[in-house]
C-alpha cells in the first residue's frame, strides 16, 4: 500500500458479517461470479483486496451495491488455491486500513479509490493502556467460548498493533462493535475501546 498522501485504486469485498483488521489473517472460500472475477484479477496484479462490513439494511440489495462501511481494511492475497469449478480458496494478509474516498463500478464488482489511514497513529500505545487491554482479556480467556491460543499469541507478540488488533479480531464481539474498533483514530482508542467492551460483557455476564 502506498503511504497516506496518496490514493490507490483496490477491489472492494463486502461482507455483511466480516470485520478484518491489520496484522491479522482471514481465509476465504470465493463462489459468486463477481468475486471470482475479482479474485482473478487480483491475483494477476497487486494480489490486494480490500475488505468492508456492510451497512445494516443491505439485504435488499446485496446483488447490488447496498452500502458499506468507509473505513476498511487492505489484505494481500498470501496463499490462493484454484479449484476446478472455478471457485478459489484463498487466505488475505491484513496490511493496512484505509477510507473510502470514491467507488466504481464499472467491472463485475466494486472498486474503490481508498486512502491508507495515517500508519503513525498505529504503532504505539502507552504501557497503562496496553496493560489494561491484557488485564481486560485475561478475565474473558477463562471462559469456553474464548479460544486458550490468543492468549498464547499474546504473549508471543512484542509488536502493540498486532496484539490490539490480534484482540480486536479474536474476542467475541458484533460485527458492529468490530467495526466502531476499526473505525479508532489511533492505535491507542482501540486498545481503550476494547477495554470498554470487554468490561461491559463482563460486567453484564
């Protein structure tokens, strides 16, 4: 991805139930004609996508191009398997997020010129909030439904941004609270706005 001054042109991914985040990994399965054709051409360039939430209310017009979200985030195609059918399975690297300037759609699928979001504001977070977040989620990592490996990647990770992110993805959180995290000004309001929803599912558990 280009640096902040500019803009880059990448096909957009509209999902009504995916919140993609930095740093993080998501495998795909592609079957409709529209993003095949997406996935192929991408492949056969800068290998990006951008991934978006739908807004609430696309049901009517998902054939379409019902409304999404402005702020996305851009993942690099890693690791893409062809099968016979025509159909991919494909694992995305999230590299960066961006926001919607403009959208086109001239090809089977939306494009859209984006702007990466400035990189400085994610790369550091203070100590007392980072601390926080761990304290935050090492109350939840207890329960069944939390998976016992994020704790273990946790520990494993000495880079802020991957973990607030690693956490942001991981925990059991709406789609919509996926996305008012990705939507943080900095690195820093994430990690808060996740300490804030993990105390309100704990306090109301």
């Amino acid at each position: 991805m280009p640096d902040q001054t500019t803009t880059l042109t990448i096909p957009l991914f509209p999902l009504p139930n995916i919140v993609f985040f930095p740093k993080t990994f998501l495998p795909l399965h592609i079957f409709e004609p529209r993003y095949r054709a997406m996935v192929k051409d991408a492949s056969e360039g800068d290998r990006l996508i951008g991934m978006v939430l739908l807004r609430e209310g696309w049901e009517p017009d998902y054939e379409g191009t019902p409304a999404v979200h402005r702020v996305g985030c851009a993942g690099k195609i890693i690791a893409l398997e062809s099968l016979p059918d025509g159909r991919y399975n494909l694992m995305l690297h999230g590299l960066c997020r961006f926001a919607i300037e403009s959208e086109s759609h001239a090809k089977l699928y939306r494009e859209a010129q984006v702007r990466r979001r400035p990189e400085a504001a994610w790369s550091q977070v203070s100590d007392g909030v980072l601390d926080a977040l761990l304290d935050a989620v090492r109350t939840m990592v207890t329960r069944p439904t939390i998976s016992q490996e994020l704790s273990a990647l946790l520990r494993a990770s000495d880079d802020p941004e991957q973990v607030v992110n690693l956490v942001s993805s991981e925990l059991p959180f709406t789609e919509h609270e996926k996305q008012f995290l990705l939507d943080a000004e900095n690195l820093e309001q994430q990690a808060r706005r996740v300490v804030d929803l993990i105390r309100l599912r704990t306090t109301d558990s």
